[in-house]
C-alpha cells in the first residue's frame, strides 16, 4: 500500500475575474521512504497541491474535490478537527515557502517551537527539551532556543523552520521550495542536511521547486506539473534520461550546467491564464511538436490527452499526459 | 581632463586601456553605534582591482555579504569609493562629484537590479518608465517615443504599443525584467553593472532573459558586470570570472580556465555546490564549506577564508595571502600556491 495516494486532486480558487482552476485532477501515489520532487513553473499549482495535501488552503477555495488517501485512509474529507488532531503536523508537516522570514520577531525561537506542542497538553519542560533535541539534529547549538530570530542568518533560520518541522516525527514532510531565497553554499549545506535527515528519520519527501537541477539532488522520482495538471510523472533515472512531455523535454533543455556542454534553448511563451485555460491540451500553444506536425491539428487543441504509460527503464509507473504517445 | 593611466603592475590581471578600471578600490561603510563613539568600519569592497573592457562580460560571483553588489554599484559610481582608483574611459571618476558625473558619466553606464518585482515604479506606465531616462538626459521630445518603441521591440516585448500603456502589475516577472533591461540600454550605455538579473525569475525564463542580455551586447558592444551566486548561469554570458570573498578578491581568471580547473579552494566550494540535473546526485552528500561568511566589520585574521577552509594551515590564521599567477591568465589569493 502506498503511504499517500492522491486521486483526481481539484482545487479551485473563487477570484473576481472568475473560477482560478488552480489544481485540476492530479493524481498519484507515493510510497513510503520515496522522494517525489514536483516540478513547475510559477502558477502551475504546485504549492497549490501542498496546500491541498495539508488542508491549508486560503478562504476563497471553491471547490476541494477528489480523493486523498494516507496510510489507506481519506484525509481530504475528514473532519477538520479530527485532521488537525491526528494527521496536520503529527503525520504530515510542511515547511512553507519563504516560512523562514514568517517567524515571530519578538519571540524565542524556543517558545514558537515549542508552543504547538503545549496546546496539545506536552508539559513545558518536555516541549523544551523536544526542541532542542530538534534543533540539535538539525546541526543547530541547543541554545538556539534563547536566541531571536534577528540573530540568526538565514541558513539558522531555514534550520529553524525544518526543526520545527521534524519535531514531531512526521512520516511525510512537504517542503515548499526550501532553499530558494538562500545562497548556492548555504542551500548545497540544507540539501545536505535534508538527505541526512530522511535516512536517519526515515521520511518520505515531496520536494516543490523550479529547479530541475536541484531536484535531481533529492528526488526518487519527479512529477512535472503545468497549468494545474500533472504533464509527467516519473523515476528519476526515466525523467533526467528519457524525458517523455514536449514541457519536460523544454525545461530540460533551459537547464544551464556546468559541467556539461549543450546548447541552451527556451520555451517561448508565457504560462496559461487558470481561469480561462486553452482547449484540449494546455501546453499546446507553446508545443513545437504541435507547432510543427499538422496531423496533431483538431488533436491537441480540442481534446485533453490522458496519462499514457510509458515503458519504464526502472520500477516506478512513467506517465505522460500527452498525445504524441497514445 | 588628461587621460590618466594607472600603473598596475602589482595587480597584472588588469589591463589599464580598458574601459572600467579599478585599482586597490575600497569601500568601507562607517557605522557609529552613539554619537560620540568611534565609527565602525564595514569593509565591504577592500583592495579590489579589476577591469572589463569593452564588448566583454566579467562575472563577479561570491555569497551573499562578499561586497560583489557593493563593487557593482561604486563601480558605476552610485556609491563614492573610500580609497583605490577607478578610471572610466581613461578618465578618473573616483572622486568627482555629482554635478560632473551627471554631464557625461551617468549617460554612459547603467544597472539592472535584481528583483523587477521592487525595481520598477508600480504608479508608471511602461512608456514613462523608459521615457524618463530620456527626458533627465535631454532627449528632445519629438525623439522620445520612437526610441521607446525601439527599446520595447529589442527586448521582444511586441507589439510595443501593447506594453507602453501598461503598468509594471500587468506583466509576468519575465516581462518587467525585460522592461528594467530595455530602461538600462535605452540610453546606449557602454557600461552595464547586471546585479542577479535572472536569480528572482524561475529557471525556464532565464535562458530567455541571458539571451536577451548577449544580444544586447553583441549590438552596441557594451562592456557587462555580471554580478550573481549561481557560476552556472554565468557561464553562458560571461568572458572572465572574479570570485569574491569578505570583500576581497580570490581569484581571478578567464571563465572556462577557472571553473575547470578552480585553484582557491573557496571557487572549488562554489562549484561543488552547484547541482547539474542528475539523478546519481541524489546518492551523495556535497562537500562544501560549512558555516557562513563573516561579519565585514571584523573579519578574521590572515586569509578571511581560513576558519571555513579544509586546507587552512598556520600561516593562513597570520598572514593575508597576496595574488599569484598559478596558470596563465589565472590568479589566486591562496597560500597553498606560494
């Protein structure tokens, strides 16, 4: 059984132009002690399934529908105090985007720590000592807890932020882009510290970045997403090796590296309005297969391609939403 | 005034006739913490001695708090240098003031900023955002629109008539940071400082916006400082590299010459840090330097690397290491070397 799976995930926002289709059925499975790194474009909705996953979600949801199993149970629809008593933190914990520069100025790193904890009835000293027991695995000083947020560098800070996270042993932990307003030494040093902590903490990840090459430093498998749909899931080795979506396929080739040679190019065109999405496949008007191939015309932009599956190199299933492989 | 050459024989990586020369440039902030109390100095650019000649690209690369912002920005002069010289076109600009930098030098050099979601107005329109450049530098009115119109359609913002009535809120970060790029170059500059033009964009934009820049290059032959963290988008762009350390210059050489083979083991930590896609990298830790920069006010001792280097030895607690060639064309401050 896998630990979380996701089926035909919508999540819509209400906006004063109209229905934001911010998530439109996306669906997969994650096993447990696997990394899924879920890859986008600013607006394709991949914060967006973080926040769908953890219930988090702002006021002006429409609609939440569709199916989220974790260790085989519904979630989605469960009631919410039942979810936050059970599931919100103690199973599933998230470290938000940019959450490190959302911590409280005027208060100890320790009391904001701790302060969840003692809501639910842990006594003071105990929640204390749980801090710095996670600050410590974190490769923070215990005393850490005295200090303000103001005396720390953002590195302490995006430490502090996945301390308070693992504190209370989830199985899962989302990590909303993690290290994106961090320097390149400073992020190698978290990604370090994130490898260390899932072998020894046994987690299972789901990594949200915009970066291909820094996925590749965590992930087990990635979900590439646009415009609110899942375009292509697979292993690593499948999707750095053989990437299947034309989207894929551009990203990959606007990587810089360093390492390597290769002749840069660039997906023209900007990201889809998620009110009004085009017809059929989303990606379409940007596509040079459908640029190029008059035989996909009346295909691509009228009806939206499914996920097909592909012949995986390794275990995990390799699917793509695109008609070139029905 | 007379054109002055500098003799900078003791800094051999800087050629004295290009069009930016700075020689032992420094710029210390002064910080007083009371009113009677001795300022502080923050050493945020300390002995700093470069060039970039006309048509070519220096990168400047370092962490955040190596002064590589503030180089960019007294370079060009937003900020006064404390001490060292800066020549411009074989003219000394260190020290003149604002009035005389104002009838020549400003024309002539130009920024991009980081972040195009704080760097353009967001009460303008597009059309004044990059007019206004042209009306404080006397454009004549007649002139004006067409120049804009040129500027939108060189940073492919197309129709241009769509973009001049819009305002910064209606364009994609990709969009602004080509209007803040077209404002930059709308005056023909010869000199453009880019400060992490591409680092606040998603990744899939970049190419486009380091592209766009090139062009820009290869047609008015404009000399670039490529400020940013991440070499790998450097690489694309620039000619020379320069790594900066707590204000002070590692190493120095041309682009491909030093991240092949990166002599200071500060550059080797820059690099290792840098991921290419490949999923083997999940397999292994990084080796890079633990902790963070110093504090510029009171950094350490002897090379300001040591307390974060695998190499560090007694001397480098001691003595601060001077430049040495250690290939041709290549410098390192490092005592490993000496």
């Amino acid at each position: 059984m896998a630990l979380l799976d996701v089926r035909n995930l919508r999540l819509y926002y209400q906006t004063t132009k109209g229905i934001l289709k911010a998530l439109d059925g996306v669906s997969f499975e994650l096993e447990e002690g696997e990394t899924l790194a879920v890859v986008g474009e600013t607006g394709s909705g991949k914060s967006t399934l973080a926040k769908a996953i953890t219930r988090v979600w702002e006021r002006n949801v429409s609609l939440v529908d569709g199916e989220v199993y974790f260790e085989g149970e519904e979630v989605l629809h469960m009631p919410e105090d039942r979810f936050r008593r059970e599931i919100r933190w103690r199973k599933i914990a998230m470290v938000p985007q940019a959450s490190m520069n959302a911590l409280n100025p005027v208060i100890t790193i320790g009391e904001q720590m701790i302060e969840p904890l003692v809501l639910s009835g842990v006594p003071k000293g105990e929640a204390l000592r749980l801090a710095q027991d996670s600050l410590e695995s974190v490769g923070l000083p215990r005393d850490v807890v005295a200090r303000y947020p103001h005396q720390l560098s953002g590195g302490m800070k995006q430490r502090v932020v996945i301390a308070m996270a693992v504190m209370t042993r989830p199985k899962l932990l989302i990590l909303d882009e993690p290290t994106s307003a961090l320097d390149v030494m400073t992020q190698a040093n978290i990604m370090n510290l994130l490898k260390e902590l899932k072998a020894r903490l046994k987690l299972t990840y789901i990594f949200i970045t915009h970066d291909l090459a820094l996925a590749s430093e965590l992930a087990d498998s990635v979900a590439v997403m646009y415009a609110g749909k899942l375009a292509e899931i697979g292993s690593s080795e499948d999707m750095y090796g053989a990437p299947a979506h034309p989207y894929t396929q551009g990203l990959m080739a606007s990587m810089p590296t360093l390492r390597t040679d290769k002749q840069l190019a660039y997906i023209p065109g900007e990201v889809p309005s998620l009110i009004d999405p085009p017809r059929g496949c989303r990606f379409h008007p940007r596509c040079p297969y459908f640029a190029k191939d008059k035989a996909l015309k009346g295909l691509c932009d009228d009806m939206e391609p499914p996920a097909f599956e592909l012949k995986p190199w390794t275990g995990r299933r390799h699917l793509a939403a695109c008609w070139l492989y029905k | 005034m007379a054109a002055k050459m500098l003799d900078v024989s003791d800094a051999p990586w800087v050629r004295a006739d290009s069009l930016v020369v700075a020689h032992r440039l420094r710029l210390w902030y002064s910080v007083k913490k009371g009113i009677f109390s001795k300022p502080i100095y923050v050493k945020a650019v300390d002995g700093v001695s470069l060039s970039v000649a006309r048509g070519e690209t220096l990168a400047v690369v370092g962490e955040s708090g190596s002064g590589k912002t503030t180089l960019g920005r007294t370079l060009i002069r937003l900020l006064r240098p404390t001490g060292g010289d800066l020549i411009f076109d074989g003219r000394d600009v260190a020290s003149s003031d604002e009035s005389e930098l104002r009838r020549w030098f400003r024309r002539r050099v130009s920024i991009v900023f980081q972040d195009p979601y704080s760097s353009l107005h967001p009460y303008h329109s597009i059309g004044f955002i990059l007019e206004e450049p042209l009306i404080i530098h006397g454009v004549p009115k007649g002139e004006r629109m067409e120049r804009v119109y040129k500027a939108l359609e060189e940073v492919k913002l197309t129709p241009p008539e769509d973009f001049v009535n819009k305002y910064p809120h209606m364009l994609s970060g990709g969009q602004r940071q080509r209007v803040a790029i077209a404002r930059a170059t709308i005056l023909n500059p010869d000199f453009i400082v880019a400060d992490e033009p591409v680092s606040m964009l998603d990744v899939s934009v970049r190419v486009e916006i380091l592209t766009l820049l090139k062009e820009v290059q290869k047609r008015y032959n404009v000399a670039f400082l490529y400020i940013t963290h991440d070499i790998s988008t450097a690489k694309y762009f620039s000619d020379n590299i320069a790594i900066m350390y707590a204000g002070k210059l590692v190493e120095y050489g041309p682009f491909r010459s030093v991240v092949k083979e990166p002599a200071h083991p500060y550059t080797q930590a820059l690099i290792e840090a840098i991921p290419d896609p490949d999923p083997k990298n999940r397999l292994r830790p990084r080796k890079v330097a633990p902790g963070e920069p110093p504090n510029l006010a009171n950094p350490p001792s002897g090379c300001r690397f040591h307390p974060r280097c695998p190499f560090a030895m007694d001397k480098c607690r001691k003595e601060e290491p001077p430049m040495v060639e250690v290939r041709p064309g290549v410098y390192t401050a490092c005592w490993l070397y000496k």
